[in-house]
C-alpha cells in the first residue's frame, strides 16, 4: 500500500526540490503559486483575514518561500530581504550605538564597507582579525565586551575556511552571537546553525536562487524571541522584504539547488586539479584540493561538496585583467552561483583600499561542461 508523502522521512534535497509538497489544492498545479498584492482586505469585522494585512511586511509567496529557507537551513526562522546588504544592514541596526562588532579582514567588501563606514560614523565599534588563522578569533575576543561576531566561510575572494564549531565556542565564551556568512557554502553542503551558529546570512541572489534574475538576503535564526522580532520590525520599518515575484522566482531556484550545487561543485573540482600545476598559475584556491590549508576543516563541515567558487593566482607580474577579458566562456561579470560561469579581477572590483592580491581572479564556475570550460581558460592564459 502506498504511502502519502508526509508519512516519509524525506531527505532536505526531496523537501526543497518539492518546495514542501505545496501543491494548489483546487487547481492540482504543482508550481507554486504567486502572490503579488500589495495589500490584503480584511473580513467583515475588519479583521485581517489571515496575517497578511501589507506587502511591506510580507506576503504569502515571501512566507512559503521563507518556510523552505528555514527548513534548509534547520533554523527555527528565516527572513527575506530585497538583497543580501539590506539583510546585513537589517541586522547591524538591531544592535545598541556603540556595540563592538568582530569581523575578518578580508570577507565580502560590501558588508566589510558598510562596517568600516559605520565605525567611522561611531555608530559600532569594529575588530578585525585574520580569519586564515585559527588563534586570531579568540585572541581578539580575549578583551571580552563583544556583541556579534561575524564571519564568513569559505571567505571571498582566498577561499580560507572557517571552523564554525570553533568560531560558536570562542563567541559564546564571552557572551557574543555568532553570525556566518554561508553565501558560497549553501545549507545543501554546510549547516551551520547546527555547527553553533545563533544565525546564519545567505545572499539569495547567489547559489539559493542560482539562475542571475534576483536580488535578495535571508537571515536564518537558531532561536526565536524578542531580537527576531526587532529584526522583523526593522525590515519593515526600512522597507526591506522581498518582493512576491522575486520571491516566487527563489523559489523556483531553490527546488534545483541540491542539482545545481553537486554540479558546480564537481566542475570546480575539476578545474581546480587541474590547474594546481599549471606553469602559469602560481596557486589555485579552493578547499576541495587536499593541498588546501582549510581542507580538512571544510571537509568536516561541507557535507555535500566544496561549491563552484576558487581563485586563481597568475604569476607575478602577469595581467591578470587582461585574461578576465580574453575569456569567451566564461562571463566577465560580479556575482557568483548562476548556473553560468563568471570570472572577476577581484582587485579593479574592490577598488584601490582593497587587499586582493592584483593577481587573483575569481571563478564562479557554473554547470556547462567542465572540459569546455577548461579549454576557455587555457585559450585565455595563451595571452600572457
């Protein structure tokens, strides 16, 4: 006798790729709906008729999509956002003036912008450490009188690996929340709320939605209460959430992303071994190679692959932009996690402050096939 899908304990890759078994009861449609009102008329008693009440704090399509999101990520819940800034930002406004914030000095430059910026304005005070080495954080969290710790793993653009556990023990040593960045290390391959994370930052528009049409943040949480909800007062307040399209189209992303990311992750892979001993490339940086001084590390705590994302460092001296732009498979273009394959020269992104060695360029490899896109980068590197 067969059995109804929810009498199966179903695997997270099964749940998302179904978006939940949310089917239309009336219409038997198995794509999810789509809600696009920007307001919600209420009973007769004027009442509202559910808990939709205004699109700035949400809507139907935003909460399914939120309701897969904290079931990849094992949390207690998630919030959307319309990018992955508006969601960092969202979350360093919840903290008092003047809390002290931990953050590696080398991690995604917007929000590493938006950190220095607000210490300028003295609105937090900021630390940073060099996340590559495992002593930095708790050397720096010794002084005590610490708020959030925010940090990043693998981080972009040198792809160092963050011991999670490690990090979550060293902060709740001194009473500070640990917040991870797992962009490049989506909840199909690291799960870091479960690692100890209080709270674990996404940029949707990454590998959660995968195909380069939105923009979007989430926050996932460990713990409900009164700081998750000033975190959703403040995503209203600042008209921040999601919009119903996007989020349907995130949706839509996430039900492949178990596919997408095994694809990506084994294209890297293959790119990554075989340019470790390329003439022209002084080093690959990717924590999938068992060269990798993360790997180990990253093998504990990256379940299910290493993702699409390395670096490359040409050799010294070698124009490094100048083979960004001789690639014709390979975009020239910002973002990662599509299912098409980008390459950056990270430093003319970042700008002139940025600590990105001039050498490196950064691969979003996407899920073509890997010997096209191996071919792509030998024809690039005959330019040099």
């Amino acid at each position: 006798m067969s059995r109804k899908p929810s009498q199966l304990q179903l695997s997270p890759a099964t749940r998302a790729a179904q978006a939940l078994h949310r089917i239309n009861e009336i219409t038997g449609a198995v794509v999810p709906d789509i809600a696009l009102a920007s307001t919600f008329a209420r009973d007769a008693e004027y009442n509202p008729r559910q808990s939709y009440i205004y699109a700035r704090d949400g809507g139907p399509t935003v909460e399914h999509a939120e309701v897969v999101l904290a079931d990849l990520d094992g949390a207690a819940g998630s919030l959307l956002f319309g990018s992955g800034m508006a969601a960092a930002v969202a979350l360093f406004e919840s903290l008092p003036v003047g809390a002290h914030v931990v953050a590696p000095n080398v991690m995604y430059h917007g929000v590493l912008t938006w950190l220095h910026r607000q210490a300028a304005r003295g609105i937090l005070r900021l630390t940073t450490f060099d996340a590559a080495d495992p002593s930095a954080l708790p050397r720096v969290l010794a002084g005590g009188d610490v708020a959030l710790v925010w940090t990043e793993t693998p981080i972009n653009p040198n792809w160092d690996v963050v011991d999670i556990a490690a990090s979550a023990k060293a902060a709740h040593a001194v009473g500070a929340k640990l917040v991870v960045d797992c962009t490049a290390a989506s909840p199909c391959t690291t799960q870091a709320l479960a690692l100890g994370a209080d709270m674990v930052f996404h940029s949707a528009t990454k590998y959660l939605n995968g195909h380069s049409d939105i923009t979007g943040g989430v926050l996932s949480t460990a713990k409900t209460g009164a700081e998750w909800d000033e975190l959703r007062k403040i995503r209203t307040l600042m008209g921040s959430v999601m919009a119903g399209f996007e989020a349907w189209l995130l949706i839509r992303g996430m039900r492949t992303l178990f596919v997408r990311f095994e694809r990506a992750s084994a294209n890297a892979l293959r790119i990554a071994r075989y340019f470790e001993a390329h003439p022209k490339i002084t080093a690959v940086l990717y924590p999938g190679l068992p060269s990798h001084p993360g790997h180990a590390i990253a093998a504990r705590q990256m379940l299910h692959g290493f993702g699409g994302m390395l670096s490359l460092l040409a050799h010294s001296g070698a124009d490094a932009r100048h083979i960004a732009r001789s690639t014709q498979l390979f975009l020239p273009a910002t973002s990662l996690g599509g299912v098409e394959s980008l390459i950056e020269h990270r430093k003319a992104v970042e700008g002139p402050h940025s600590i990105v060695p001039d050498t490196l360029l950064r691969l979003s490899v996407g899920i073509e096939d890997a010997d096209d896109l191996i071919a792509d980068l030998e024809q690039a590197l005959e330019h040099l």
